[in-house]
C-alpha cells in the first residue's frame, strides 16, 4: 500500500495533479495509439517510485497522460508480463496505481493467437470473459481498503462498454469477433495439444497478459474492456507469413486505435 501511494503521490506531483477518467494498457504491436492521444505528460517508469522497469523490446516503459476524444486518459506504452520474472504483484502494479489516480475504467489491448477457427490473421476480438491459467494475483492477504475478499467476476468485462462498442464498429464498418480470452504463462507458444485443450475448455484466443490487470481491476470495481488483435491462428495448417502477420497487426493496431478513440469520445 505505501509503495502504491508513494508512486501515486509521484505522479500527481510530476503531472500538476492529473486526473485520468479512462486507463489505458497498450499491448505488443499496439504502442501506435499514443498517436491519438494529446499528450500533456510522458513520465518514464524508471522515474516513478516503485514502478517496474520492462524488460521486453517493442514495450517502451512510459505512462503517457492526455486527453482523447476530450477525456484525460492515462496510457501504458508497455506493459510488465509474468513471464519476464516479475511478481503477480508487480505485473498488477500500475494498475492499482491508475485506480487510485481516479480512473473510472480500464481499457485493456494485447496481441493474441487465435483459438476459434472462424477467427483469421489481424481481427479484433472484444473479451467476453476470460479464463485465468495464470497466478491469481490476489493470492495473499487482501487489502480490505481497496476490495473484497472474494470479488465477484461477473460482468468482468463491462457488458455496457461492450455494447457500445459494437455500435460503434458498426457504424465505422470496423469487423469485430466475440470472444473468451485465456490468459496463460508463457512464454512458450502453445503446442498444438494445447490450442486443442483450449478451444476445448471454452476459448477463442490465447495470450500472456489481460487476464491479472483484468482481476484487480475488478477487485477494486474498475469496469473493464478488452481486446485481442489475433495475430495468429494456433489451430491453422498454414505457417503465418511473417511479413503478413506484421502487417495485418499494424492495420488491426490502427482499426483498434479508431475504436478506443470513438468509445472513449461516447464514454
Ligand atoms: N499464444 C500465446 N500468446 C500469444 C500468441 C499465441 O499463439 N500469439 C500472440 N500472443
């Protein structure tokens, strides 16, 4: 709790008192959003007290503050995974960090492989639900000031957001898939028996990340949105062409910017 409050503290100094209404967590591939957002402050982790340092190339370590669609935000460029060797605690983190700055959801963005074989190469999948193969990060005594004991998991993924989201991908002819997200270690890739038992126990992709900022975000009654830019099919005969893959993410990385834009601007 006191590193949580002393990193808080930190920031509101740095950033003249900042107050983020949405809190942003941009996955692998989909740093590119920071474009759309009027930045009025970058803050390094290495600066803020407290904050782990990411280890993973492509993840820049900054926490952007500004404005979308006329809403201060406040974005994770890079993100802190378990399988770098961080803590369950670590990896969640900046979330209860952005809670306590006083956000009033949490959109959550990653890079994941597709599970459902309707699914192809650079579509966006909303998070219905998720299923947790990772430690659950509330492991340990609860911190009674921030939730309960046992949080309940229903509407995990705010069924509101999400309808509005559909109207808007309607309306801007963006393709949408529906989906459970399951949320393992890493940072091995499935094996084939393993795409199999996946879309068996119920999910549609597979990723590394989400499923632990999800939760305690959650614990502290932050409504959540979620989405997976699928870049590969687990269950597909095909080898992914590389070049292709790169690209599809890139166009899927602008379609989802449009989206988080236009829902964040309707919040
Ligand atoms: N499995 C797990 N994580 C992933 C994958 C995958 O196939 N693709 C992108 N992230």
């Amino acid at each position: 709790m006191e590193h949580i409050l002393e990193a808080c503290k930190a920031i509101q100094e740095a950033t003249n008192n900042f107050k983020p209404e949405v809190g942003i967590i941009l996955g692998t591939g989909l740093g590119g959003f920071v474009d759309s957002i009027d930045v009025e402050y970058r803050l390094e982790y290495k600066d803020i007290p407290n904050m782990p340092v990411s280890t993973v190339e492509g993840h820049k370590g900054c926490l952007i503050f500004g404005t979308v669609g006329g809403k201060k935000v406040v974005a994770m460029q890079g993100r802190f995974h378990y399988y770098e060797g961080y803590t369950m605690k670590q990896v969640t983190f900046p979330v209860r960090v952005m809670a306590l700055l006083g956000i009033r959801c949490l959109f959550v963005s990653n890079a994941a492989g597709g599970i459902n074989t309707s699914f192809c190469v650079g579509d966006l999948m909303i998070i219905t639900d998720h299923i947790n193969l990772l430690p659950n990060p509330l492991i340990g005594p609860n911190m009674a000031e921030f939730g309960p004991r046992f949080p309940d998991m229903h509407d995990c993924y705010s069924h509101a957001i999400r309808n509005k989201a559909t109207a808007i991908a309607e309306r801007e002819h963006i393709k949408l898939q529906y989906g459970v997200y399951v949320g393992t270690t890493g940072p091995t890739f499935e094996t084939q028996a393993e795409y199999r038992y996946f879309k068996a126990i119920g999910g549609d992709a597979v990723g590394m990340s989400t499923v632990p900022e999800v939760i305690v975000a959650r614990h502290m009654s932050v409504p959540c949105f979620g989405v997976s830019v699928i870049t590969n099919c687990g269950l597909s005969d095909e080898k992914g062409d590389h070049e292709d893959v790169q690209l599809q993410g890139k166009k899927a990385g602008e379609r989802m910017s449009r989206l988080f834009t236009e829902l964040i601007r309707e919040l």
